[in-house]
C-alpha cells in the first residue's frame, strides 16, 4: 500500500481563555473543513473539533476543555492528505490544490523550463518555485527561479498531463 502524503494545513497557538479554547492559524485556503466533529491528523495524534469561531479564530478540542490540558497542543501542527482534502474541500472552475501543481514540467512554447518544487505564497500572491530544467542551468541559467501565479505569467495549467504553459517567464529565469 502506498504511503499516504500528508502536508499542513494549521498550527496551533497560545491558548486563550478558561475553557480551552486555542489561536488556530490557518495554512489552507479551506476554512470551512474546521468544524464541530471533524477530525485531524496532528503530531500529538488525532485531535477533534469541539468548537471552531472562525471570526475570533479559535478552535477547542475534544477532552481538552481546560486551559491546561489545551496547553499541550500548543505548537502543533494539524495535517491532511489528498483524500481528505478532495473529499472536504472542493474546487471552482480554474482551481487547483497545490499538490496538483507541485511535480508539473513547466513549458514556454516547445521550451522546457523546468519543473514546480513548490510553491510559496508571499503577501497574498502564489509563486512557484521552479527547478530549471537541466539543458538551462547548462546555458548558465539559474537552478531555480520563481513566476508569479497569475495570468500575465500563466497561460494554462493541465493536471492530468501534469503540464503548466507559461509566457514571458523565460525572462524571469534569464533575469533571476
């Protein structure tokens, strides 16, 4: 059976209050997936929601209903894995989860630019991260660079051929 691949999807702060309420910050775009009931993966085991106040940004956990015993789960990092994130966070037109992206051959024209290693989002914008195609950094071209994830720079993107077209983001790598 193949090992299931799991990434972030929130971290635990300070507690707050006296019944066990904790900050929870988010690293998803999906803030409806945190709910009463719902269960998540964590590096203290599995945590489930007994209370969620998106507006203040809280979050208590099942038998952890006192400021101490809340206290242990600070810190921590709640986890998903593809299943659970197609299953609870669906998608609009045009949308893609970010492990879709990550692995895609990035390509301007017939030109392989390189591969998405990630993706990092910096005030409010996704880039992604490429590693340069090999016959590039040849040339004496960076190993890797980043495009912004937005219209001027992409062209289209095909998760099923695992494809990204871009334009002018051959300019971005030469000046990188």
């Amino acid at each position: 059976m193949a090992e299931t691949r799991r990434f972030p999807i929130a971290q635990i702060g300070r507690t707050v209050g006296l019944n066990g309420d904790l900050k929870l910050h988010l690293l998803t775009d999906f803030p409806e997936q945190f709910r009463p009931g719902a269960t998540f993966h964590s590096d203290r085991g599995e945590l489930t929601i007994a209370a969620y106040n998106p507006r203040r940004g809280l979050v208590r956990f099942e038998g952890y209903d006192t400021p101490e015993s809340a206290r242990k789960l600070t810190n921590a990092k709640l986890w998903s894995d593809e299943e659970a994130t197609r299953r609870e966070c669906p998608l609009g037109e045009g949308e893609y989860y970010w492990f879709d992206i990550i692995g895609c051959t990035v390509l301007e024209g017939k030109t392989r630019l390189g591969r998405v290693a990630e993706i990092q989002r910096l005030q409010g914008v996704d880039y992604l991260r490429i590693d340069t195609d090999a016959a590039l950094t040849e040339a004496g071209l960076p190993e890797s660079f980043l495009i912004p994830y937005i219209p001027r720079y992409i062209v289209s993107v095909d998760t099923d051929a695992k494809t990204i077209a871009t334009r002018d983001a051959r300019e971005i790598l030469e000046a990188s």
